[in-house]
C-alpha cells in the first residue's frame, strides 16, 4: 500500500472512531432515533436526485436501508443514548465479527476455519469481561441493543453480496433513502409525537453539527474513500485498518468525555482487537466444519 493511501485510511478510521463521540454529543439534546434521521436526511436529500439508481432490484435497497440506517446506526445511537460510552459503542460494534461468522456459514456456504472460530472466541472472552464491568460504562439495555447493531451490520454485509452491485456508492445512497421515515416513526411509537413537535426546541448548533459530522465526512466521504480503496487493493489488505477504529473510539471518549478506561476495558479491548486481528489471518480449515455442512447438505439431498 502506498503511503499516502495508507495516511488517508488512517485518518478515516480516526474520523470513524471519533463519530462515536460526535454522536453522544447529539443524543444529549434530541431522541437518538430522531438524530438519526436527521443523518440519513441530510446524507442523502438533494444527493439523491442527481445519482442514478443501481441496477438492482428495489427489495435491496430496502432491505439496506432499513438494515443500514435503523439496524445498525438506529441501535447504535439508542446504545449510546442508553448509558454505553461511545468507546465501548465503537469497540461491541465490532462483535459483529461472531455473527458474521454464523450468517456467512448458514447462509453464504463459507467455510468456518480455525482462525476464525479462534477469533470469534476471543472476542467473546472480551464480551464476557465487558459485562462484568463495574465502571458505569456500560448499561444493560444499552449491551443488548450495541449487540442486536452488531448483528444487523452481519446482516448488512449479506445484503450487499446479494445485490452484487458495483455501483457502491449509488447503492449506500438509494438505500439510505428508506432509513428517515422508519426511524422517525419508530421514535414517535416510542415516545409519541412530542419528540417530534419538540425538536425545533430541542435543536441547537451542536444537533446541527452532530448531525451534519455523521451525514458528510463520516458517511458519505468515508465509505466513497473506503470503497475506493477496497477496489484499489485486496480486502485482506485494507480490513484490517477497521482495528483502529475502536481505538479512536476508546480515546475519543477520553478526550472529549473524560470517559474512564479501566484495566478490565483495556484487558477486554485486546481480546476482541486481537479477535479482529486473528480472523484476518490465513491458517487452515477448520475440517469439522466442513464435514458438518458436507454431512448435512447429503442428508438434504438425499431427503
């Protein structure tokens, strides 16, 4: 990778762990969900009128929308609204890397090897001690709904190898599209039509700018460069930057927060980074799965 592009996914990834902190600034003065609404809106209103739709049919976009904008950024921004420190939002995301285990298995016919199933152990170990944390760091409800966000993200990487499109930033755009109206109906079941009539009250200079920070440079600039560089070099290259992510996450927390980073979190944040990294690595197959799914499709076939 040339040096410059490496520079360029560095700050990417710092500008990625940073939203997380942008975002809690956000939920401070509006509902979680009507904040990210306001993302999606602003990320794809007039962008969408001067993009041509994919090539691909509409219950993809949908189904991307609806996984994307109100699966994993809806969950996460009520995590965050929730009691979860926008380090540890940033760090649970990325258990995304148990469930994307099993969608890929179950529903994409990819093999299980050992680095991976060593990987999604140790970021399970993490988990564990995550949950054992007493420093206030972490809610309950706000564990359940980081880690339902983590699934949709699984969820959402299936959706994108079943459109099988090229035409990426088109397809986050149109898809995008159908993330507002579901969150802001989703907020007004909630809460009722008072988070909505009280948003111009509740709408101050730092809503704007929490929400312009996650529609421009985080989403729109940062997943077009991220693209770009996927095509411009192998995955195996450029996914294990995302590791840097949660690390900006952890110390924008810190900064900007004063949020606590205890031993346990430390400990914890290892074992789930080291869990990303070791699932990155090429070791080989793990043959029980193999035989398991090769057993099962025989008995499919022969029922």
């Amino acid at each position: 990778m040339k040096l410059r592009d490496f520079g360029l996914l560095f700050a990417l990834m710092a500008l990625w762990g940073l939203n997380f902190s942008v975002i809690k600034l956000g939920v401070n003065s509006v509902h979680p969900l009507v904040l990210t609404a306001l993302r999606f809106s602003f990320a794809v209103f007039p962008l969408v009128f001067f993009i041509k739709k994919p090539d691909v049919p509409w219950c993809y976009l949908i189904a991307y929308g609806l996984s994307f904008g109100v699966g994993v950024w809806g969950l996460t921004t009520l995590s965050i609204g929730a009691g979860v420190s926008a380090g540890m939002a940033s760090l649970l995301l990325d258990m995304s890397v148990v469930s994307s285990l099993l969608v890929g298995w179950l529903c994409l016919n990819e093999t299980i090897t050992r680095n991976k199933l060593l990987g999604a152990g140790l970021a399970l170990l993490g988990l564990a001690l995550i949950m054992q944390a007493q420093g206030g760091s972490v809610t309950g409800k706000g564990l359940v709904l980081v880690l339902m966000a983590s699934v949709f993200w699984s969820v959402n990487g299936l959706i994108v190898k079943r459109a099988n499109t090229k035409a990426i930033f088109a397809f986050n755009i149109w898809g995008m599209v159908f993330a507002p109206l579901p969150l802001l109906l989703l907020a007004v079941m909630s809460e009722g039509m008072q988070v909505v009539a009280e948003l111009p009250n509740q709408f101050t200079q730092w809503t704007l700018f929490s929400a312009l920070f996650q529609a421009y440079p985080t989403t729109l600039l940062g997943y077009w460069f991220w693209n770009k560089m996927i095509m411009k070099y192998s995955v195996s290259t450029v996914a294990p930057m995302t590791l840097l992510v949660p690390v900006f996450g952890i110390l924008g927390g810190y900064w900007f927060y004063n949020e606590p980073i205890e031993t346990n979190q430390i400990i914890a944040a290892v074992l789930i980074l080291l869990g990303l990294f070791v699932g990155q690595m090429a070791l080989p197959q793990l043959s029980f799965f193999k035989r398991l799914r090769g057993d099962s499709c025989k008995k499919s076939t022969m029922s």
